[in-house]
C-alpha cells in the first residue's frame, strides 16, 4: 500500500510545472529538515527500501533527494535484494541428493547405542540394513563421544594360507577381589572366528594341552600351522599335543606380539568391547560373559577386513520393514535386522 501511494506520487510530480515541483520540494526538505532535528533515526519499512531501490533506477538525480538515509544505504539495499533474488532463484539445487531423515536418526541411535563403535563399524552394519552410506556420511551425523582409549589396530602382516592357519594366546582378566584369572583363547585365520576359550586360576601346561584338544577336534578340519609365542607354559606336554594333534607350530620371535597379529588383535578387540567394561566375580561368571561376547563376536560383530561381514556372515536385509536392535552384552553392542 505504502509503495503504490509513493509511485503515484512521483508520477504525479513528472507531470506537473517544474516551478510549482521545486516549491514543493522546497518545503518538504525544510521539513524534513525540522524532523530530522527532533527525531534520532526514523524507522524505515521494507517497502521504503524498495521504493529507493526502485526510485534509483528511474530518477537521474536520486542521490540529491535522500534526507533520512545516505545514497550508500541505498546501494546496500539493492545488493542485498540482488543476493536474495538470486538466491530465491537458485533454492533448488541440483546435485547429490539429501540423506533421508530416516538413515540420519538410525545413524544417529546405532553410534548413541555403541559409543565403542566407529564410523567404519556404523557403516558395515548399515550395510548389512540395506543402506549404503558412505564413512564420511556416517562420521559426519554419528553422535560424537569421548574416546574410550581404544588401542592401536594391529597390522596384518601374515597375508598367506589364512585358511590353513591358526593362533592361540593368553590373557589376564582381574576379578571383583582382585585375583588373576587367566583367560586362553584359540581361533582360525581365515574367518577369524573364535574357536574355544577358557578361563582358570592356575594355567599349567597339562590344562593348555587340554585346551588345545578342544579347540581342534578330530571331526573338524585342522589347520595345518599354530602360530604362538614363547610362553614358558607351552612345555613339552604342550608341544607333543599340538604334534598328536596334527599341526605345526609357528614360534613368534622373542618380545614380537606383531608375530602372532591375529591372537592380539582378538585380545585386543575382547578387552576393549568386553572385559574392560565389566568386573567379573569368579570363574564361572566371566565364562559366562566371555560366552556371550564370543556368541555375538562370531555371529554378528562387523569386520572391516571381512568386507564388513561377521565370522559366520549374515545375510544382508533389503526389505523395507522396520529396524530393531537385539541387544548384546546387557546392551553393550547390538545386532541390527529388518523386521520381515
């Protein structure tokens, strides 16, 4: 209303006498000069600001007009219209498309849920859902937290006959009254699947002998090589098992835990996402947990150097039905489906 009233002002004062249109812009300068001694700064309107705008497009002499504002106000005025009209103009964007608000709130629940997880873990167990997103994408709207002091990864430096190979270490785990317990551990390279573990108070060559049965019964394939270190529990009962058994052993140098890359790392990964995070009682307890965690470590856990996959891989779900988690651990980590 304020803009068409001023247009049709200045309309009417092109078509009348030039003699008449200087008295009247005489007068209103003085009083526009009486005004702008008793008031600070009057308030100007959007529509003020595109008339000016407008005005100066027109009107050769517009600059010798302005009273209230400076020509320099009135250039700004019409910057910022130029920026916002192109900037209306090019509200569609082509490009990439947006990530679906869906995904976004799943990543956000998968990285809230497992705060030990990164953003390379996130994304293989997206993956598993159906939604390929990159790592980027997932580091970029996880929900931060706190480093939980995870350790360096290990390297792989043994790349060849992983299916014919396996390892097998030692590990301490202190309980609720600070006793050691001693928690052995066996699993193949190939897949690295955790075959058998066990926990004692006193480790004595006959049990690890025992242990080694176990983890390589007669009706499985045996891999031919058993990579350990030099352990003085690994005594001569220990070294004619493994012989009975079937298999070669492989020695790791002395003070070279980089030797036996894959043993460490699961001791690695079983302290970080287990162990460290809980305070078992007695033996049985941390069995108990230990089982648990090797259940969900074999079975659901993502991998990077499996393609994202688990030990035993589980099938990747297309369907469209909603995501739900299957707990792990009192909900330490989680498994994620589709609902079929």
């Amino acid at each position: 209303m304020h803009l068409a009233l001023h247009l049709l002002r200045l309309v009417r004062a092109l078509a009348q006498d030039r003699t008449r249109l200087a008295l009247e812009n005489l007068a209103l300068r003085q009083q526009l000069a009486v005004y702008q001694r008793n008031v600070e700064r009057p308030k100007l309107e959007d529509a003020d600001r595109m008339f000016w705008t407008m005005a100066c497009e027109f009107l050769e002499n517009w600059r010798e007009h302005l009273v209230i504002v400076k020509p320099e106000t009135v250039v700004r005025w019409h910057r910022h219209g130029f920026r916002y009209y192109w900037k209306w103009k090019s509200r569609s964007k082509p490009g990439r498309p947006k990530l679906d608000a869906a995904i976004i709130a799943l990543i956000k629940r998968v990285s809230t849920e497992n705060p030990l997880w990164g953003a390379p873990r996130i994304r293989d167990e997206l993956a598993l859902l159906g939604h390929e997103v990159a790592e980027s994408t997932v580091a970029k709207y996880m929900v931060k937290t706190p480093d939980p002091k995870r350790q360096q990864t290990w390297r792989t430096f043994l790349r060849n006959h992983l299916d014919v190979s396996a390892g097998c270490d030692f590990f301490t785990v202190p309980t609720l009254t600070f006793r050691l317990l001693y928690v052995f551990v066996a699993l193949s390279h190939d897949r690295r699947r955790i075959l058998h573990f066990n926990v004692t108070q006193h480790p004595t060559a006959e049990w690890t002998a025992q242990q080694l049965t176990e983890a390589f019964p007669g009706n499985e394939r045996i891999p031919r090589f058993l990579h350990r270190d030099r352990d003085s529990i690994y005594g001569d009962v220990v070294r004619k098992r493994i012989a009975a058994i079937g298999m070669e052993e492989v020695v790791s140098a002395k003070q070279s835990p980089w030797q036996n890359p894959y043993a460490e790392r699961v001791i690695g990964s079983i302290r970080r996402e287990c162990t460290d995070h809980t305070i078992p009682i007695d033996e049985a307890h941390l069995r108990t947990i230990l089982r648990e965690y090797a259940a969900y470590y074999n079975r659901a856990r993502c991998h990077q150097s499996l393609d994202g996959n688990a030990p035993e891989p589980r099938s990747v779900h297309d369907s469209d039905g909603s995501v739900y988690a299957i707990p792990h651990l009192g909900g330490l980590h989680h498994e994620y489906r589709r609902a079929s």
